[in-house]
C-alpha cells in the first residue's frame, strides 16, 4: 500500500518537473505520462477493491474464529468428562473385583451378605456410569 502512494508521489513529482521543462511542441511525451499515470491510477484503485474485500473476508471471519474457540473449549471440557468418566468406571471395576475375590475367600455368611450388597451396589453404579 505504501509503495502504491509512493509511486504515485513519484509519477507526480517527475510529472510536475517533466511540465515544467516541456514544450507545447512535445505532446505527444505529455500524453504518453498521461497514459501512463491513468495505468497508475488504475492499478492503485484495483489494489484499493483487493484490500477492501480482503478487510471484509476478514471480518467475516472473526465471528467463525468465535465459534471455533467455543467449540474446541466444550470438546476439551468433554474429553475431560470423559475422561474422569472412564477413570471412575475403572476404579468400580477394580473395586468390583476386589468385592468379588473377597466374597470367595469369605466363611462367614454374615460378612458374604455384606459383600453381596457391596458388589450389587457396584454393579449398578458402574452400569450408571456406562449410561
């Protein structure tokens, strides 16, 4: 952008100096500098449209860069879950089996009963927790 404004300060300045040393004879070096700065003018106007958009895809995209940070924020607060999920059911299973190896080594029913509650209690908590 701001080798378009130079260029544009130079063909303006070698223009200005070029009309103060032309003669009214030499018309034809005069339109060719004013073709030349209407190329100028031209390409300086079209960069203008390219940069206007550009600006405008980009604020268009600031909105999805929000959607996309809200969206990765409740994927990782979902993996979290999971994660703590998956642990917890593999601390019930570990319990679970625990229950199960003391209730075989167990003699007295009083005690087996217990157990039983336990391990009843366990299995539904860990089928809560696949849900």
């Amino acid at each position: 952008m701001r080798r378009a404004y130079f260029l544009i300060l130079v063909v303006f300045g070698i223009s200005t100096a070029t009309f103060a040393h032309v003669l009214p004879s030499d018309s034809q070096t005069l339109q060719a500098l004013l073709i030349e700065v209407r190329e100028l003018l031209q390409g300086l106007l079209s960069s203008l449209a390219r940069v206007q958009s550009a600006q405008i895809l980009l604020s268009r995209c600031k909105p999805n860069k929000r959607q996309v940070l809200r969206a990765f924020h409740r994927l990782n607060d979902a993996r979290l879950r999971l994660a703590d999920a998956q642990t917890h059911q593999k601390d019930v299973r570990n319990n679970l089996k625990r229950l199960e190896g003391a209730l075989s080594a167990e003699e007295n029913t009083v005690r087996q009963k217990e157990l039983r509650e336990m391990i009843n209690h366990s299995k539904s908590e860990l089928e809560d927790s696949t849900d």
